[in-house]
C-alpha cells in the first residue's frame, strides 16, 4: 500500500521504527522532506538527542547536493552527516578499517599491500595515473617482476592503465550463484600477464582506488567483518538517501547490510528521473527495494513546488504509463495576479530550423533561457555569433576526444584534466585580468595554473609581469588564434629576458603546455585552428559556471523561469523523437525508455515557461493528436502553443 503525503510531513515515532521508501516526482520538495524529519528526529529522539557518538547520516548524489543539505541542516550539524555514497564509504568504511581492505586485496586478489600510508579514493575526474611518469610505473613494475617485462612490451598509455580495476558486474552476478568470483578487469591492449602487476603499482604505490573499487572494497570490508558492520548500524540509527533511483546495485547492497539490523533507512527518488543507466542504476531496483517485506511504509509525494500546473501536467503525460506518481501543480505565487499570469503561460513547440525559428530561439535565449541538449557538443548549435566553420571544429573536438556526453563540463572546468582546456582557460584568465588591470585577479591565476609562491610576489615582479604579458596581449583580435596567443606566452617565458619569472613558477615549469599523451592528432589539429573569439564565448558562456547550454545529466536537480528542451535522439538511444508524444514509455530499463526519462528530467526543469524545439522526425500533427487525446482522456488542463504563431 502506498500512503499519499506532503512534503511537509514529519514521520512519528512508530514510523521511524520501520524502513521506508518514499516516491517523489521532480519539484515535490524530497530535500526539504528530508531536512525537515532530519530536524525532527534530533529534536525528539533519545537515540540521537542523548547521544554524543551517533549520528543522522545523509547520503545524496552529488558534492551540490551535501552542500545544501550541510547549508539547511547548519544549526544541527553535530548531529548529521551528509556525503555521496562514495565519500561515506570511504571516510567511514575504506580509511578506518586499512587492515581489512589490504587483506582482501591479498585474499582475493593475490596483491600484497604494505600497511605504509592510506589507501584512499581518486581524485574525481582525474585519471588515477595523473602526474606520474610513465616511467616510473615501468621502472617499478619491471623492478618488482623480473623477467616479466621488456621494454617495447611495455608501452601502455596511463589511460589504459588506469581503466585495471576490479570487476563490479563480475562479482556481482558471482553472488546471485553464491560462487563469489573475484576478477580484474583491462582493455584487450593488455597483456593479461600484466594486470596484475599494474594493479598492483597502483595500489601499492599510488594508493588510490576507482570509484568502482570503492563500492567493492566498501562492501566487502562490512560483509566479512561482523564487528565494523554493527559499529556502523550503531553510528547512524537513521539513515536518509537522496535520489535513490540513481543508485547502481553494489550501492544498494551495502544500504540492505547496514539496514539488516538496528539502523532505519529511508530512501527518496523517482523512477522517471533515473538516467544514469551507464552508472549500472536501474528503475526496478528502486522499484523492489524493500529491506523488510513485512513492515517497510511506502509513501508518495504527488505535489509539484516549481512548476505551473501546464508543465506539471505536460510532465504528467510523459510518464502517464508510470503510475508511482501523478503530479499535481502546488506552485506558490506572490499574489493573484501573478498567479494569473503565470498559469496562462502555453508549453511551447519550435518545429523545424528555419531562419524565423533561429531567430525566435536566440530571443527566448538572450531573455535568460536555459538551453538543455542530449549531448554536450549539440550546444554548439544554439551558441550565437560563431562562424558555422567554427562551431563544427568545436564538434570536432567533442567527438575525436569525448567518448560520453555524461558530466563532460564538470571534468573540464573542475578538474582540468585535459591540458588544452587548461591551457586555454589559463590565457583567458590572464587576457581578463590584464585587460580590466587586476593585479590580484592575473596572481590568482598564476597561482592557480602555475602554482607560482605566494612570497615571491612583489612589486618589481608585477610591474615585469605585467610588461610580459603586455607582449603576449599585443594586438590581439577575435580573428587571432588561441593556440598561437599560448606560444606567444611559452615563447616569452623562454625568453632570456624574463628567465627571472619563469624561475618564480614552483618546479620551474617552462612552458603552458596544450596537449598530452592521449590527444589524437585530429584533435590537436582542430584545436589549433579554433579562434580567439569561439574559443573565448565557448569558455565564457558553455563551461562557466552559469552556463545556459548543458546536457540533460548536467541540470539534473536544477530548475530555471525559462527552458528550452531540445534532445534529438541519437542511434543508440533506440526511439525516434514522434515516439515521446505517441507512445511515450520510461518505467523499463532499455536505451528507448532511458531517452524517454531524459526527456521527462529536462521537460521537468522549467518553472515558467518550458520551450520544446524538435529539429526533425516529428510534425505537429503527431504532438496536437496526441496530446489532446490525452487531454480528453484525464480532462486535466494541458494548453499549448507552436511558434511561431
């Protein structure tokens, strides 16, 4: 039985005695449900309350998401912890118990581990390997396995080495048998004979675990240790878990071991919003969890906080084959007459890329819009004033180099781990502060991308600075090439007149470098043709922090007053775009449906207005027929509009 509920509602004391499980559609308000029984139990129960050791654990999706919840949940901090999966599993489960993670890495790894230094997690979005030597790992490897290896045998990329690691899904469908099997996994370029030792290096000396290693090593440490498993149920009695439709199934295993016994879990998510398939998450496990058949509460939260009731109803029809949660529009306005306003608004269809089309999306767009796409490199279509020549090298560049359009902006600007992008991020950061005169903006970027000490900066290095990048900056133009402008700026550091600069930046660092090992030569061909002006708007405007061009994964758990929705599906997705308004399908677990979700998740983010641009391969006779039999059907209020009218 499912009982209907507001986000508002605060669990008794006999309910928190059970699991629970809680459906909640996009704008439902599952944080502030979260936040406001997380208050509730640490004002009232005697198990948190009275207790200086025991904890509310909060469990979320993303590092955006443990911000908030820390920001809501301030006052109470002492009594709460909040981390994604991975960040719980390591502070709580990989760092504390060192002894068991390096037995089970010998017990079912063969790997001997010495107990010198912690084990810990990657840094998320660099590779493994980043800032080691090739080198070094084949004079470590060779050295510790003798007549293994020669030299033209060994000759992997750091990528390719970073990808040995334990095989999840292997182990996985291992205990479904009850036969656990413990395997590596590695690309086909690699001598089987060599996994093992590379693994090896990689724990042994580089001491880092993937993100999957994290989710096997963190399982098995609580599955073989009875006494850390029960010092966790009795840490965290309540445990709360944030879109729980996004968690893949060694995820869901480690929460059904800690919730055997003791401690109560209360998970939150919506099947509609599950689209992190590649992840290995899957609407029916969400669906089916249940910890304890008998006595686990299920719960719905049907209100809709962000959008108008058009939107609400528009999403509605988008999942009308799932039945876990209808929506109903709750939004609160200011007063009656921007309410009147604001329901009014028509969900708006684009058909086709005319010129009147172009020009009507630009304005929706220079209006404060947010344009969301299936892919990163589709945004290009959509960002004004750059040459169509430009904009395909941009494409170009995506498609030689990105094998995923899943996250691609946060592993560029957060972590920089392609050398061009930080290449040119650094000269649009020094161009910036030179042009407006801010000495305090042109040192934070040195000290940001050439590390450069704090200590040595004086006024005789400004002013010499400052003449040098006078140099690099002189008569630049939209037309210039960026590439070019990054030699310039390698070329003065070179030069004997400014030796005393160069030897300021920390490890003597003599030039920006623009490519690395794994760049194909179509890649930095294309690069090098990119100018100064499609460069600057694709840094300014794509991978700002305030974009208004992203994928769908990337606005998850966002909204905007204005979205545009314009995902084309691609030939593994399986659907032709007429499939979302004719048969429309997102509750099974195939590439068709994951589009479907996708469509749901960015159709979901709109407030105000929500703008649908369909390219091709659907008319408008398809959406009028279908919608308004849907219409007919629910007698719910669905108005619309195609543009131009």
């Amino acid at each position: 039985m499912v009982n209907e509920i507001t986000s508002g509602y605060i669990f008794n004391k006999e309910q928190l005695q059970t699991h629970s499980k809680i459906y909640a559609g996009p704008g439902a308000g599952k944080t502030h449900f979260l936040v406001e029984n997380v208050k509730n139990i640490i004002t009232n129960n005697d198990a948190i309350a009275k207790s200086k050791s025991r904890k509310i654990l909060c469990i979320t999706y993303t590092n955006a998401a443990v911000d908030e919840i820390h920001k809501r949940l301030e006052r109470y901090i002492d009594y709460v912890e909040a981390y994604t999966i991975h960040g719980f599993i390591i502070e709580h489960i990989i760092k504390p118990f060192q002894g068991d993670l390096i037995d089970i890495m010998k017990s079912d790894f063969n790997i001997s581990v010495s107990e010198k230094g912690k084990i810990t997690s990657q840094i998320e979005g660099l590779g493994i390997l980043h800032g080691i030597d090739k080198e070094e790992i084949f004079n470590y490897i060779k050295r510790t396995n003798p007549g293994k290896f020669d030299t033209d045998e060994f000759n992997y990329s750091k990528k390719i080495m970073s990808d040995v690691e334990v095989d999840n899904n292997k182990f996985l469908s291992s205990i479904s048998t009850g036969e656990f099997s413990y395997e590596l996994k590695a690309s086909n370029k690699i001598n089987k004979e060599h996994i093992v030792p590379i693994k090896q290096y990689i724990w042994s000396v580089v001491r880092k675990l993937t993100h999957d290693e994290i989710l096997y090593f963190g399982y098995r440490i609580l599955e073989k240790n009875p006494t850390e498993l029960y010092a966790m149920r009795v840490k965290f009695p309540f445990i709360f878990i944030d879109e729980f439709q996004d968690t893949n199934p060694l995820q869901t295993l480690i929460v059904k071991l800690i919730g055997q016994k003791s401690s109560k879990i209360i998970v939150v998510g919506d099947i509609a919003q599950s689209i992190y398939s590649f992840q290995g998450a899957k609407p029916s496990d969400f669906k089916s969890f249940c910890i304890d058949s008998e006595s686990d509460n299920v719960y719905s939260i049907s209100g809709n906080r962000r959008s108008t009731e058009n939107i609400v109803n528009f999403c509605d029809f988008l999942r009308k084959a799932d039945t876990s949660v209808t929506q109903n529009s709750i939004k609160i306005y200011a007063n009656d007459e921007a309410k009147r306003i604001s329901e009014s608004k028509k969900i708006h269809f684009i058909i086709g890329e005319s010129d009147e089309n172009r020009k009507i999306i630009n304005e929706i767009i220079n209006e404060g819009a947010v344009v969301l796409t299936r892919a990163w490199a589709a945004a290009f279509d959509y960002i004004q004033n750059i040459e169509e020549s430009q904009a395909a090298i941009l494409k170009k560049i995506y498609n030689s180099y990105y094998n995923t359009p899943i996250n691609i902006r946060d592993e560029i600007v957060e972590h920089n781990n392609v050398k061009w992008v930080r290449a040119f991020r650094f000269i649009f950061k020094l161009w910036e502060s030179f042009k407006n005169g801010s000495f305090i903006d042109m040192l934070s970027a040195l000290q940001i991308y050439l590390q450069i000490d704090a200590k040595y900066i004086t006024p005789k290095f400004i002013f010499r600075l400052n003449n040098m990048l006078r140099n690099v900056f002189d008569n630049i133009n939209d037309s210039s090439i960026t590439y070019e402008i990054i030699q310039k700026f390698n070329n003065q550091l070179l030069n004997v007149e400014y030796a005393d600069l160069k030897e300021l930046f920390k490890g003597n660092i003599n030039e920006i470098s623009v490519f690395d090992e794994q760049d194909r030569d179509e890649l930095t061909n294309n690069v090098k043709t990119l100018r100064w002006d499609t460069s600057y708007k694709l840094f300014t405007e794509v991978f700002s922090a305030n974009s208004k061009y992203m994928t769908t994964h990337q606005a998850k758990g966002l909204e905007w007053d204005k979205v545009i929705v314009s995902l084309t599906p691609t030939r593994r997705d399986n659907i032709n775009i007429s499939d979302v308004f004719s048969k429309p399908q997102l509750t099974e677990e195939n590439s068709s449906d994951e589009f479907m979700r996708m469509y749901y998740v960015a159709c979901s983010r709109a407030k105000e207005d929500l703008y649908i641009h369909i390219q091709s391969g659907c008319t408008k006779e398809v959406i009028v027929s279908n919608l308004n039999e849907y219409i007919r059907n629910t007698n719910c209020k669905l108005e619309y509009e195609f543009l131009p009218i």
